[in-house]
C-alpha cells in the first residue's frame, strides 16, 4: 500500500456541500440496404425519405428485390467513414472524398478547443445561444442556458464519434450489436462532461456565464427498471473498454408514465412527454430510414426456400443517435433508437388512417397489454425495432464485400431478454427471401450470431405472443418460426423417441386454445450462447425452466456474467466526495476503470481519520436527501436515524409487503412502549420509491397502503422521529443518484429463486449500505465479496421454497401459527388503523390464503434480521467498519467486469482502440 501514505492520511478531505471531485463511401463500392424504400424497391424520391416527389402508387406494396450489388449506396451523412471499408487499412492518403483537401482540415482544426481552459468552452456555449437557439445575454433563462450547454457539449461528443466511427470503418473489426426496448439512460450532461475529462472546465465556464444547470435536464423517457439501466450502465462500459459496440432501441415520444400519488396515496399515471422539448443530446438522421411492413400475403416460390411478402401497411423506421462516451479513451458509442414515420403516398384518406397507426408504434413505452390492441402494438413495437436494426447492422456489413457465411466473424447480436426474439425469424427471412439462400445455410448464419440474456426464472414471466395476432401482423415470419420449431422437433424425436410430453414441454409453438409463441423457446433454440445475470440465477435456469434445453444443446451452450454498473455515474458522479476521498487516498483515480483496485483501501476501515471522512460524507448526503424530501413532501427526517432504502418497481416477488408490514410491526410496538422504552428504540426511516405497472391491481394497493402508513406513523406524535416512512414518487435514474449515497440499509427482500440478479444491491452497496436481504440473486455474490458479517440474511432458502409453497396452498395453517407478529400486522390494518381496512383485503388475502411469496413464513425471520441490525448500528464506529469494508469488497460488480466477461465468453469481440491522432 505504498500510495497509502501518512502524508495522505493527514489530509484527508472532510465532506462540505461545496466539496469538489477531480475528476462516403463511394456509391459503387458501397452496395447498401440503407435506402429510402419500400419494400427494398424506390418508389420515393432518393434524397430525403419523407418528401413524397413522382410516385408511381400501383408499385407500391409490391417486393421486386433489387440485387443488392445494383442497390444505390448509402448516401453519407454524419454517421460512420468518408472512406470505403477495407479491413487493415488505416492510413488512407490521397483519397479525400470532397473538395480540397487542406481547407477542409483547416477548417477541421479551427473546432478545436483547449479542453481545460474555461474561456474556450464558454465561447462554444456562447456560439450556440446566439446561434443554436438564436438567443442573447439579456434573453436567457435556464432552459436555454442548458440546452447551450448541452449543444456545447454535444459538440465534443461529435468529434470523438465520428473518430470513432471512421477508424473502425477503416478497421472494420468484429462488432457487437446490443438489443434492448429499453435505456433508462438517466441525465447526460453531467456523465458526459465526466466522462469527457470536462466537468471541471465546463462548471468554471458555466458558473463564469452565470448558468445554474442543476435541475433543467429531463431523464430520458426510454426504460422503466433495472433492465434499460443494465443497458445503460454497459454501452458505457463497451465504450470505455474500446469495444466496437451499438447499441438498438426505440425512440419512445411518452415514457412509462409520470407516477402521481393522490391525496388518498393511491399511484396515479399522467403522461410522460419527455421529447414536448427537443432533445440536445440526439442526433436525428432524416436520411436513415428503412422499410418496415405489417400484414399483407406471402406467395412461396417454387422449389426454393423463399417467398413474396407484400401487401399490407408499410411504414418507415428512422434513425436517432445518442453519442456515448467511454471514459478516458477517445472511443465513443452510440444508441441508435428508431421512430415509426408513416410513407406519405397513395390516397389521401387512407394516408392520413394509416399515418395514426404507424404514429403509435413509437408513442408510448409497454402500452398496457392487458388488452388485445395493446399486445398488437407491442409486437409491432419489437418488430419495426428488430428490422430496422438489422436492415442497419446488414448494410455495414455489405460493405465488406464478404460472403454471407462471414457474417458470424463480423457481427454477434445480444438480445438483452426476449423482447428482441423476432430479430432471429427476421434474418432468416432476409437470408432467405432477399438474399435466395437456402433455408439450411441461412439457420447456420443465423445460429453463430444471436446470443440470448434472460432475466427472470419465474415461467410467466416469459414472454409469448398468440399465433393469431403473428398470422395477421407477421404472416411470413410466423412461417419461419413454424419451420424452425419443426425442425427442433424433428431432432427432439430423434434424440428422444416416443417422448411426447418432452416434445410438448419444449415446443416453440405451445398448442392450446389459443396457440402461443414462446419466444424465449425461440431465442434458447436460435442462441449460440444463453446467460443468466447471476450465479445463483443461471443455476436455477439451468435446473428448473430451462433444463430440457440444457440437456437438448448441452450445457456449454449456457453459462452466467454477474450484472454489473458503471462506477462512473454510481459513485463519481453520484457520489462526488466520496469519489474524492478514494482518489485522494489512493493518490490517482485508476480505480474508475480497475475497480477492483478499491480492495486496497480495506485497511482504512482501521484508520480512524479515514472513518471520520467517511462519516461526514455519509452525514452530508443524508442531509441533503432529507433537505430534498422536506422540500417536496414536507416530511422532516432525522439524519441520525437509519436511513433503509428499498429502491425497485413495485412487484409481489419483489415484497415491498414484507418490509412494509415490518414497518407496521415496528409503529405497534413503539406505540405500546412506555417513554422510556421508546428512548432505546433505534429511529429508523424506511423509504420507498418505484413504480407500479397501470395495470397490477395488488402492486397499486402495495403504494397506497405505503402512502397511508406514512400518513398515520409520520404524523403521530407518539412516535416523533423514532420512525419516519417515505414514499417518493416517479422514481428515475436522477432519482435514485441522491438516494443510493444517502443509504444506511440496502433492503433486498424478494423470495428465494426469484430475482435474477438485482442491480439497486450493487450501487448501494458500493456506497456503503449494508445489505438486509434474503439469499437471492446477487445478493448471495455480494455477500460473499463483503463478508457474511457485513450482511444481514434472513428468510427460507431457495430449495426449501416449494415445500413452503405446497404447505401454504394445500396444507394450510392459520396466519397466527405461521407468524403471530403478522397476525397483529393484519389486525392493525383491518381494524382501520390506517384508513378503511376494507380496501387493502385483496392485498392481506394473497398471504391469508396462499402466500405464494412466504411473506408470512420469512416475516419473524426477517423481524430478527432487522434486530440485529438495530444492535449493530448502536455502535456507530463498528458500523462504519462494516460500511467501508462492503464499499471496498464491490470490484467484481463493475459493469466493465461484466461487459469484458461477456466479450470474453460469448461475443469473441476485440479492443478497438482510437489512436490519439485522427484520420482526417
């Protein structure tokens, strides 16, 4: 521990508020899919996709497949090379695409800014309020202040973008492409400037300009949970590792919703419209556009695997990039999200019909799918997603000029869950039909490209679709999917004679009234590589949903990377002063990309000077969550308290209920304690924060009984600020950034065998929450690294669920035998104690009757955990020993860990680093 010196000990920096952290390809050459047409044929005008010019309107609909070496080339935009791609080349003289050479990299040089000096990055941010947004000094507010901020600092993502983009056309490497419906990508403006090496520069320049910035940015409306941070978290990661990556989504107009709480605490949805205000941090590419059919009729050609698809309603998918920067590399990513916009031609009437369907495929994140027109819209959602993405990532690889069976060597497709599934029948159908490969070959290409994350064990929550809704919207890929599923068939029979049950069991198509696709049966069976995100989950898929698939392909063809998050933005940019004094004791901020380096530090959980640090930056931010929520809810918290923090969309499995409840039993006994007993009770302040789904009744009655507790504990004055409850509505990224350094207690209490991995346990632990949670998903990952006695675990474990289970449904005891302390629970809550008990009896009957998730059976467990819990806080100075000693054992949960497992194991992908001098 060499960095580890007196001299940095005695100057260990005390946590304040004001504490800083340091912190054209050539047409001819270029054979593209990337057209403005439909059906692959020109029926619109070549320049921009959404002008309607001469149209001949009775070709329209009808597939004529133009050879793809005859196909106009991509017309450059700011996306992507000049220069033709020709792998190894690197130094391209002589070959300038337009105009003269030397005025363009005069012209090229004169955007260059010293990037730490303060008055350089003003004049870019001045230059686009004049410019950009056509404003002056005496007509600025902060929206704009922000806005030209953001431009500004767009300006410099651009320039490492199109570095980036440049290089690895020139390089052409193998690239891996993510795919996930959802990126809850949080605020940019401050992870960019982070990541760009700029947040000092830029607060300088800004604060110099007068500029406040803190509260102007929206989240991006583009995910809801853990699934789009996970995204998130790893195209940052691909980026900073120098992986050549892109990431695929949809450019949704509504988020999820904006969750409003009314004043009887039920969750209330108003739209989200995150984009009513342009979007600086988008790049929209008018001139990338594709194809995209739904319904029509599929006519076979004889003796060959192909088929016409045509007729029906086309529409066109077009592109918007979001630029991501790695940290401390010149490598920058991009996501690449799709808007549904209608084809401006034929009939009038029937233009403007159809142009409000196409309208809505984009509209709104996960329509409510209780109803049939809501389950239609989510495949046309996946599908317009699926095909525009591969159409985008097939035309990059047409410019190698390589056979289709390379495909595999250049290209490797991660479908984050299944909602990307119908990406695998869609290159089948594009292998088939518009390339005349041959049915076999083409599931050869196809199966050495797709690799599959699931994130659940639970069966029902695996994603099916009915046959019918296919036969109308997807006729031609219903067809491939049938092809496949016989032929997997036919090798189950094979392998298995006369086992029919097995064969019923394994099935793509599950037979019934009405018939389901199993998508995630289809991605396993099309999947060179199916993961789990946690060891303990990729066991149980491997033993329980999922075994006659492993005994079917083999068990090298499933395997597990640990979820991961960037420390970046969970602990630099969340979490500044600690940040700081990680950095100031390991004398460099290496630890940012190695994190692993930070179980160096564990010798300070001995040092006193560094515990007294590490408590004023826990004091300071703590401070400032209770500031923030006094200010909004108007509840007063007492820093000192224990703050307990369950952060997750609300979900039976995940029991918000069990915590809850313990919250009641917690108020009953403070309200039977005398004066005296109450002084030694441990305060505690629970919070809670998530989202319901619009519409899961049981979810919303969790909220509004959270609400209603609150209401009754927080205004008691019997209780004062022994316990405190908060519920803070329409949880996000930015959200949860002054929540997770504010924790005292990581509440992760789902089941056992239920949560795949989690990902709030990670950010809070790195932050030095301990964990209260049960034996689950990376919980138990987590509490190996920071040790069992920096945990509290609790609750049945996960072989004995099911035995609990059969004995709650057909050997049912009375609530008061499993657990007396529940009974009183129920009694309170029933008796109106909080509220008209009548309301919450759906909610008490699910663990009455069946407890499907043992909250009955965990709650004394769980009532124990918390006591020792109370115990340990008491002594603070053991307390902060076990904080920073979880803090420091959390290395192995870095995103860039997770992201280099998976390049290793499943996507074969390379480093492709940007050299510091450009191309051009």
């Amino acid at each position: 521990m060499s960095n580890l010196t007196k001299e940095n000990l005695d100057k260990l920096p005390i946590a304040s508020p004001t504490s800083e952290h340091s912190a054209g390809s050539h047409g001819s050459r270029t054979p593209s899919l990337h057209q403005p047409a439909l059906s692959r044929r020109s029926s619109m005008s070549a320049g921009n996709p959404l002008s309607l010019k001469h149209v001949d309107t009775s070709q329209i609909g009808i597939p004529v497949v133009t050879p793809r070496k005859e196909r106009p080339g991509h017309k450059r935009s700011l996306t992507g090379s000049y220069f033709p791609a020709q792998k190894g080349i690197v130094s391209m003289e002589n070959e300038w695409p337009i105009g003269d050479e030397t005025t363009w990299k005069t012209a090229l040089k004169s955007l260059d800014i010293d990037k730490e000096n303060p008055q350089d990055v003003a004049n870019t941010v001045v230059r686009h309020v004049t410019t950009s947004l056509a404003r002056q000094a005496g007509n600025m507010d902060t929206l704009a202040a922000y806005q030209a901020t953001a431009l500004s600092v767009r300006d410099q993502l651009l320039e490492r973008w199109n570095e980036t983009a440049i290089y690895h056309t020139a390089k052409a490497p193998k690239r891996i492409y993510y795919l996930s419906i959802e990126w809850l990508i949080g605020r940019s403006l401050d992870n960019a400037v982070l990541n760009l090496g700029m947040r000092n520069t830029y607060e300088d320049a800004t604060t110099k300009l007068g500029f406040d910035l803190l509260n102007e940015e929206r989240d991006a409306g583009l995910g809801n949970g853990g699934l789009g941070r996970l995204a998130a978290c790893y195209i940052d990661s691909m980026a900073t590792l120098n992986l050549p990556g892109w990431g695929y989504g949809l450019r949704y107009n509504y988020g999820i919703f904006k969750q409003l709480i009314s004043s009887t605490g039920e969750q209330l949805e108003a739209p989200d419209p995150w984009l009513d205000r342009e979007n600086p941090w988008e790049i929209g590419r008018l001139d990338v556009s594709y194809p995209i059919r739904f319904y029509g009729r599929v006519e076979s050609v004889p003796n060959s695997d192909k088929a016409l698809w045509s007729g029906g309603m086309e529409c066109l998918a077009v592109a918007y990039d979001t630029p991501i920067p790695g940290y401390n590399t010149k490598n920058c990513a991009n996501i690449r999200l799709w808007t549904a916009k209608p084809v401006q031609a034929g009939n009038y009437e029937a233009s403007v019909a159809a142009s409000s369907e196409v309208e809505n495929i984009t509209r709104v994140l996960y329509p409510n799918d209780n109803m049939y027109a809501g389950k239609k819209l989510r495949i046309m959602q996946q599908y317009l997603w699926v095909s525009a993405s591969l159409q985008d990532i097939l035309r990059r690889f047409t410019k190698l000029d390589l056979p289709w069976t390379e495909l595999p060597d250049y290209v490797c497709i991660q479908m984050n869950d299944t909602h990307p599934t119908l990406a695998i029948p869609e290159l089948m159908r594009i292998l088939m039909d518009e390339e005349e490969i041959d049915y076999n070959t083409a599931w050869s290409i196809t199966t050495k490209v797709f690799a599959y994350t699931n994130h659940t064990v639970l069966p029902e929550a695996l994603e099916r679709w009915q046959v019918d809704l296919f036969e109308s919207l997807l006729p031609r890929h219903l067809q491939i999917i049938y092809r496949i599923n016989y032929d997997f068939l036919g090798a189950i029979a094979k392998r298995w004679p006369g086992d029919m049950e097995r064969i019923r069991r394994m099935s793509i198509i599950e037979e019934g009234t009405p018939k389901y696709v199993r998508m995630a049966y289809l991605a396993i069976v099309a999947s060179f590589k199916i993961n789990g995100v946690a060891e303990l989950h990729s066991q149980l898929l491997q033993a329980t949903i999922f075994k006659d698939f492993v005994e079917f392909k083999g068990r090298d063809s499933f395997t597990n990377v640990t979820n991961g998050i960037t420390p970046r933005r969970w602990l630099l940019q969340c979490n500044p002063q600690f940040a700081a004094l990680i950095t100031h004791t390991l004398g460099n901020d290496h630890w940012l990309t190695h994190l692993k380096t930070l179980k160096t530090l564990l010798p300070m959980a001995e040092n006193e000077e560094f515990r007294k640090a590490f408590v004023a930056i826990k004091m300071e931010n703590k401070r400032r969550l209770a500031d923030l929520i006094e200010a909004e809810l108007g509840i007063q918290l007492n820093i000192e308290s224990v703050f307990m923090t369950q952060i997750k969309r609300l979900h039976e499995y995940k029991r918000q209920t069990l915590n809850l409840f313990g919250v009641i039993y917690r108020y009953l006994r403070i309200k039977q304690a005398s004066p005296e007993e109450r002084k030694k009770i441990t305060k505690h302040t629970a919070i809670f924060a998530g989202k319901a789904a619009p519409g899961y009744y049981i979810a919303k009655l969790v909220i509004r009984l959270i609400n209603n507790v609150a209401k009754v504990v927080n205004n008691d004055p019997d209780v004062g600020d022994i316990l405190k409850v908060v519920f803070i509505p329409d949880y996000s990224v930015s959200i949860a950034e002054v929540l997770v350094p504010a924790s005292d207690v990581s509440v992760q209490i789902s089941t056992a065998g239920t949560e795949a991995s989690g990902t709030s346990n990670m950010k809070l632990a790195l932050n030095g929450a301990l964990l209260l949670g049960t034996v689950d998903g990376a919980n138990v990952e987590i509490a190996e690294d920071a040790g069992e006695d920096q945990s509290f675990l609790f609750g049945h474990l996960t072989e004995q669920v099911e035995g609990v289970r059969f004995s709650n449904s057909y050997q049912p005891t009375p609530l008061e035998q499993r657990s007396s302390e529940l009974q009183d629970v129920f009694r309170a809550i029933e008796s109106g104690t909080f509220g008209d008990g009548g309301i919450y009896e759906p909610l008490l009957k699910t663990v009455y009757e069946h407890d499907y998730y043992l909250v009955s059976n965990d709650f004394g467990s769980y009532l124990s955990a918390e006591k020792l819990m109370d115990e340990c806080f008491a002594d603070r100075t053991e307390w902060t020993k076990k904080s920073i000693i979880t803090a420091f054992n959390m290395g192995d949960f870095s995103s860039d860990r997770s992201v280099q497992d998976y390049a290793d194991g499943i996507w074969s992908v390379e480093p492709c680093e940007v050299p510091e001098k450009p191309l051009v």
